[in-house]
C-alpha cells in the first residue's frame, strides 16, 4: 500500500500494521472504526475492460471490485464516495500529479460487483502521450489501473472472515483519482485478452509514423 498526503503529495510505501498505527485505528479493536487522517491512499485494484471493450462512447472498465488484493485488503464497492471526483474526473498516468491528465472517466456506476466507468484517452491531436497510453492498452500492452482515495471509515475483520487472508476491509472511501500503470499489485488488475483481441489487429495497421510520434509530454517524461 502507498500513502500519500494530499497536500504535500508525499509518499510513504507501508504495510498493514504501519498504515493502521498512522490513521489512528486500533487494530485489537474488531469491527467498523472512522477514520479522520486527511490522506490518500494508492492501491492497485481489480481492473478491466468488459466485454463490450473499445466503442465511439470510450472504454468501459471496471475499476474496482472486492476481491482481495495482495496487500489482504478489499475495498467494499458499496462504500465508494465519488461525487466530487465527478466534478473533476481526471485519469492520470501512474499517479502522477505534475503532469496533465491524459484522459477523463464519464457514468461511473456501483453494482455488487464493484465500480465501473467509461474511459476517454486524449485525442492525438492535442495530446500524443495521453493517446499514445490509449494505444497501449488497445493493443494489450498495458494492462492495469490504480485508484487514489481517502479513507473514511474501515473494517477490522473478525477472525472468520480473516480465515480467507482478509486483513483489512475499507467500508467507506472517497474517489480522488484514477490511474493507467505498468505494474499492479493486485493478481487480478487486468484487462480481459477477449475484449482487447479486436483492437490489435486495429493497431497493427497504423502506420509506424503514427506509432512512433512523440508528444512534448512523452519526452519529457521519457527524461525523468
């Protein structure tokens, strides 16, 4: 897990117990507790393309779901607040908040499988990088996404419910950002082959000018 304060943008890797001594929660205490710490958190989550993939309406993905993650935590679809994020619903590269956003996410939903929405990657022609990423993930080359949030309230499971590795539940959380990354630390942060097998053949035919024009913000950060 990486925490991040949200005013200095600082950030801290930190396991289970490091994360629940900083948010002020007591660990030997089972069951719901709020949680005040104005931070960010950055957690690699169930991430996928449906099976309807790339359309004119953008991408449809599922950007997080209950499963558990590799660090023993899930995150309750039910608990997720993003009614401000909607006011800016920026999707970043690899978190990185000193740059410009390389898309937008419209009609986020919840159901009981978790938090889906539509992705739009920039348009090439004011921004290569932003579209460069789409292509990437047209093609099946990246795969996975991450979200930032705030932690509102968690959920110190019981002993049955820590019988499948079940650590830590957050039952309620605020939606601060969505991200495109190369590696995630969720087993199942993946776009699905079937919905990218059609694009690639797509991508494929594109020209290798197309394909290799570099954009002021992907040299820049192939500089950093």
């Amino acid at each position: 897990m990486i925490l991040r304060n949200v005013k200095s943008c600082t950030e801290i890797n930190t396991d289970n117990n490091s994360l629940l001594d900083f948010l002020g929660v007591k660990k030997e205490l089972q069951g719901l507790q709020k949680v005040s710490q104005n931070v960010e958190l950055i957690a690699s989550v169930p991430f996928c393309l449906s099976k309807d993939g790339e359309s004119d309406r953008g991408y449809s993905w599922t950007l997080s779901t209950f499963d558990l993650d590799r660090y023993d935590e899930r995150i309750d679809p039910q608990g997720w607040d993003f009614k401000r994020y909607m006011e800016n619903p920026v999707v970043e590269w690899s978190h990185r908040y000193d740059i410009p956003a390389i898309g937008k996410i419209e009609s986020l939903t919840i159901d009981d499988k978790g938090l889906h929405g539509v992705v739009f990657f920039n348009s090439k022609d004011f921004d290569p990088f932003g579209w460069s990423i789409g292509e990437r993930v047209k093609a099946g080359v990246i795969h996975a996404g991450s979200v930032g949030f705030r932690v509102l309230e968690i959920e110190i499971p019981d002993k049955k419910t820590q019988e499948d590795g079940t650590y830590l539940i957050f039952r309620k959380q605020e939606l601060l950002e969505f991200s495109i990354c190369n590696v995630p630390a969720n087993p199942w942060a993946l776009a699905k082959p079937n919905a990218l097998a059609k694009n690639i053949e797509a991508v494929n035919s594109e020209t290798s000018e197309q394909l290799n024009h570099l954009s002021y913000w992907g040299g820049l950060i192939n500089k950093l």
